[in-house]
C-alpha cells in the first residue's frame, strides 16, 4: 500500500501546484504543437501567395508605366514631326519671301533703269554744261522753255575724262512718261545731232 501511496501522490505533484495550475505537458499539447507547425507552413505558403501577388502587381504597373511612357514617347515624337513641319512650312514660306523680295528688287532695278536714255557720240570738253546739252537737246526736239523734263545728268566715265573723248552722257528721267515722251520726239525727229549742242 506505501507504493499505491507513493504513485498517487506523485501523480497529484505532476498534475498541480500550490495554485491548482498545471505545468506539465500532456500528449494533447503535443498533438496541438504539431498543428501549430503545420499553420506555420500554411502562413509561409500564404506569405509567399502575398509574395507572388506583390510581384504581380508590380509587373502589372511595371506594364502600365511602359505604357504610359510609350504613349509619352510617342506623343513627343508626334509634337516633334509636327514641329518639324511647321518649321519646314515656315522655311519654304520665309524662302518664297525671299525671292519675292529679290524679284521686287530686280523689278523696281529695272524700271529704275528704264528711266535712263544715254546720249552718246558727245566729245568731253573742259569745261562742260551738261545741262546745257539737255536743254540744247530738248529744244531741238520741239520743248519749249517750260516745258523741259526734269533730268539727272552725268558723264559715265570715271574721272580724269580725256578731252575729246565721247563717254555717254546719262539722262535720267525723274518720271518714266517724261523718258517715254523724249525718246518718242527723238525717234520721231531723227534729225539730233552735235550741231544742236553747239558743236
């Protein structure tokens, strides 16, 4: 009977303390242990599905910023294009422009020209009334006193003119309708010569 003692009471050691709590592991604790670790590799496979979701998303929106950024790209390289054709439009415009200015040039060269007579086969003699010739010459072809053309004249020679020597004489006109005038009464007459000018 001391043995049968001696076991219960060892049993009632293990199974309480002074405050009636028990501190010894029994086979269920185990057995819930057990499952405890089986959750943790359920929480690692949930961890990685967290994972692999994660990585989704960032591939997801790694995907949509390409997008995004070859939308941008081509959208600059669109505003270039039209950029470049403006610019091409703006050059050939600025170009016509130039030959327009160029022409206008050469036109307004021309009909400044066309405002000259050279009056030719005059002996240079120092020294010289070139107005005197015009006004010789214009009377000869039928001007009255009133009625001479406002002329510009000069020798187009560069100077010292020998004398005896015929440069041209410039007559330049300050309207084209007086030039006109002039050299019809010239080519009407043909009878201009040096004696009209006092030679």
């Amino acid at each position: 009977m001391s043995g049968t003692k001696k076991t219960e009471d060892k049993k009632k050691s293990s199974v309480s303390s002074k405050d009636g709590i028990n501190f010894k592991r029994s086979r269920d604790d185990l057995d819930e242990t057990d499952d405890r670790i089986q959750s943790f590799d359920e929480l690692l496979t949930r961890m990685k599905q967290m994972f692999d979701d994660t990585n989704t998303r960032i591939d997801t929106c790694k995907s949509d910023l390409q997008a995004e950024f070859t939308t941008l790209r081509e959208d600059v390289q669109s505003f270039k294009d039209r950029c470049s054709v403006e610019i091409n439009n703006l050059s050939d415009a600025l170009a016509l422009t130039q030959n327009n200015v160029n022409l206008n040039h050469e036109r307004h060269l021309k009909n400044s020209k066309s405002n000259d007579l050279l009056l030719s086969g005059v002996p240079y003699h120092q020294p010289e009334d070139l107005l005197g010739f015009v006004k010789s010459a214009s009377a000869a072809l039928g001007y009255g006193e009133r009625e001479l053309p406002l002329i510009y004249t000069k020798r187009l020679a560069r100077p010292p003119i020998a004398p005896g020597s015929t440069p041209p004489i410039l007559l330049q006109f300050a309207f084209r309708a007086a030039r006109d005038d002039f050299y019809f009464r010239y080519l009407s007459s043909h009878n201009l010569s040096l004696t009209h000018l006092g030679f």
